[in-house]
C-alpha cells in the first residue's frame, strides 16, 4: 500500500478541516488522530495520512491538483472596525 503523511501547517485540527471542507473537495484523508494510541483524548492533530493504494497515475495526479482546495481552511471574514 502506498500511503504519505501530511502534516498542514496553520492547522490545529485535521479533522475538524476534513469534514468540512476536504470532503467537499472530493478529497479523503484519515485525521492524524484516527491513528494516535489513545485517540481523540490525546487531542487534535495537525497530521492527516493519504492512501493511494488503489489509485491510478491519474487519480493521483488529479488529487494532488485538489489537495489545496481540500487543505486549506475556510477563510473567516474580518471583523468589523469598532
């Protein structure tokens, strides 16, 4: 199996970012913490694991194109001026 590690920079939590905006990206990764001894209690984790093992060249050429859609948070509007 052919799998990579990631780590996002600027991000606290993979998977808080995957279900929201990864998968609306058509993009799946497993959160780093799936994979910590102790799971969710030892936190979030900036980490998420991509597996390609039954992909094609193509569909991985095509997710790496996706993959800033589906790493990068949502932007959160300024707040207004007081």
């Amino acid at each position: 199996m052919n799998r990579c590690w990631l780590e996002l920079l600027g991000i606290d939590d993979s998977y808080a970012l995957i279900k929201d905006k990864a998968v609306d990206a058509k993009i799946l990764f497993v959160p780093g913490v799936e994979f910590s001894p102790n799971g969710a209690a030892d936190g979030p984790s900036p980490f998420v694991r991509a597996s390609f093992s039954t992909a094609s060249e193509a569909e991985i050429d095509e997710a790496l194109r996706r993959l800033p859609r589906g790493a990068t948070p949502r932007r959160r509007p300024p707040l207004p001026a007081r």
